[in-house]
C-alpha cells in the first residue's frame, strides 16, 4: 500500500467485509469531525478527513475512505459540483471494495454510479480531482472486474 500523509493514522488493515475485521466504532470520529457543515468548500477540501479520504483511496484503503469521506459529502452544501465529485469517488472507493470481495456485479452497478456522477456538467478539475482521471479509474474498476 502507498504511504500515508504523515499526519494521517494509519489503520492497522484494510477492513474488507467478511475477509477482515472491522475497525473500532469510534476509530475515525477524531478525522471526520474536521469536516462540518457550514465550512466552507476551500476549507473541505484542506479539512483532514478529504485529506484522510484520498490518501486511503490512493493506500488502497477503500472502506475507510468512504468512512472518512462521507463526512465531507455531508458537509458540502447540497448543490456544490464538489458534492458529486466526492460521491463519485466514494462510490468508486465502494466499487474497489467490492473488487476485493467478489462481486463483480456489485462493482458495475457501482461503476454506473460513478459514471452518472461524473456526466453532470461542471467545473473540472473539482476539489483537485479531473473527471477524466476518475473516469480513467471506473474503466480500469470495471475491467477488473469482468
């Protein structure tokens, strides 16, 4: 797995439903507590859980960067871009978990998602992230997963 972001714990494995062990329920509350509704979308996206959330999506980390990440989509105001971004690639985080548990399908429903997503107009790139980039992603998920 990728190095962390040094002020980003690292969790003692990735958890894999059924493979692995959950984390501890209170674990991520100290990362996901940096992203609050209200803040501002430039102060998400320098809050520690987006940090935490693209670091453990880049680790290999995937259920937890969804638990990190969902913080921040619920934090973004209902119509920014960067909501969809960030949902786009929680789903796409889903999607690789779902990889490492065997279910293809579940991966391309999945990738849908993120596609569908990633289709509505707006700025790119959106909190650092360029849409072709993720799409390359979903077409490499998707291609594992067949």
């Amino acid at each position: 797995m990728a190095d962390l972001a040094p002020d980003i714990p690292r969790p003692s494995h990735a958890y894999v439903p059924g493979l692995s062990a959950r984390h501890p329920e209170d674990w991520f509350d100290g990362i996901k507590h940096t992203a609050q509704a209200g803040m501002s979308v430039e102060t998400l996206r320098q809050s520690r859980a987006f940090i935490a959330g693209v670091t453990y999506f880049e680790a290999g980390y995937f259920w937890e960067c969804h638990e990190v990440l969902e913080a921040v989509w619920m934090a973004l105001p209902r119509q920014a871009p960067e909501r969809k971004v960030v949902q786009a690639v929680i789903q796409l985080a889903n999607a690789r978990l779902k990889l490492k548990m065997e279910r293809p399908r579940a991966v391309l429903r999945l990738c849908d998602i993120v596609d569908a997503h990633l289709a509505e107009p707006g700025p790119n790139p959106v909190f650092g992230f360029e849409r072709q980039a993720l799409g390359a992603l979903v077409s490499e998920t998707r291609e594992a997963a067949a």
